[in-house]
C-alpha cells in the first residue's frame, strides 16, 4: 500500500490523533521534533556505514588525521559533519514538509506545516524553510554562533508567535494535542543515544 498525503491524513485520524488545536506556542515541542528527525537521521547514516568497506571509512578517524588529531580536529569535523548533514537532510525534509506537512519527528509530536492559507508548501518553498532553519535557528552548527541563534529563535517565537523563517516565508505551524502512545514513541527514540552509550559502557 502506497502512502499518499491523503493517506497521511486519514492514518493520523484513525490513530486517534486529535482534531483539536492546543497552545501554538511550543518551542521545546519543536525542538524536540527536530531531534526525533536528528536521531532517525543518525540511525540511517549508521546503517549505510555498515555496508561501506572498513578500509574506505579509515578517513573518519580523526586519530589518523596527523595535525588535526585532537580538539581542533573534532571542532572542525563537527562542522563539515553538519553541513554534510544539512546538505543531505534539507532536500528530503523539503520534500516530506512539500508532500506531507510534516517530518517523521513532527508527525510524533503532531506539528503540521502549511502555507497561512492552510495548503501546502511546494517543494522549493519547503526547501528555502529547511535552510531559514538551518541559518536562523540553527546558526549552521557552529559552535556558540547555533547556542545563540537557538536562544534568540525562542525569544520571538514566545514573544512574536512566530519564528523568523516562518515569518520570512509566510508559513502556519499548528499544534495538535500529543497521545501518550505518540509520547512514549518520542521518548523512546530521543531515548536511543542514552541506550547506545550505555550499551558501549557494558561492552
């Protein structure tokens, strides 16, 4: 069975998903949305390591990288790492905001973006979204720069009501009230990097 817009739609009701809107104002719900769609995102990166050969994921290693072993090695692949991330996850985040209204992270936490007129964004539309993200609220990762760019994107969002980027293009994000079946399932996947270290620790 195909899944359609319409049959997004239709899964969400019969889910019991409520109609009724809640608060509009829910910064840590978006936040938390966002890293659902980070931790799903990391478990596919990690998958595809596994079918590349060992030898070719050597330049990973920031052991192995001679001057740049250390602090200075791991700022800056932390930085090519993002990039590299937000270069790929933009344009797929476009299309499931273009094609759905949601991310898997904000279909969870039932957060839906559309157009003020309540239609969807196109794809363009969803893509130039995914960057005012990744430059306004985000601040492209960089160290300190996305701590103070997060801080300043809550500020008008209680105050405003409305983040710069969906102010820019003139979106609408609703908020619905979250099952505790959905919340369980959030907790659970932000819950998966704790799992990990602790798995690491015991092994």
């Amino acid at each position: 069975m195909t899944l359609d817009s319409n049959n997004l739609e239709e899964t969400q009701k019969d889910s019991g998903m409520p109609e009724k809107e809640c608060s509009q104002i829910r910064p840590w719900v978006r936040y938390w949305a966002r890293g659902i769609d980070f931790q799903i995102w990391v478990v596919i990166m990690e998958s595809i390591r596994f079918i590349i050969p060992e030898d070719q994921m050597i330049w990973l290693d920031i052991s192995t990288w001679g001057i740049w072993k250390g602090l200075v090695g791991i700022f800056l692949w932390g930085i090519i790492g993002s990039l590299l991330t937000m270069a790929v996850w933009s344009f797929l985040e476009a299309y499931l905001i273009s094609r759905y209204g949601c991310t898997p992270g904000k279909w969870i936490l039932n957060i839906r973006i559309t157009k003020e007129d309540g239609t969807k964004l196109s794809y363009q539309e969803g893509l130039r979204r995914v960057w005012g993200v990744f430059f306004y609220g985000e601040g492209l990762f960089i160290p300190i720069v996305s701590a103070i760019t997060n801080i300043m994107s809550y500020t008008k969002l209680t105050n405003d009501g409305i983040t710069e980027w969906d102010e820019m293009g003139k979106h609408k994000v609703t908020h619905s009230t979250i099952g505790t079946v959905k919340v369980l399932i959030a907790i659970g996947i932000l819950m998966i990097p704790v799992i990990k270290n602790y798995i690491n620790i015991l092994a």
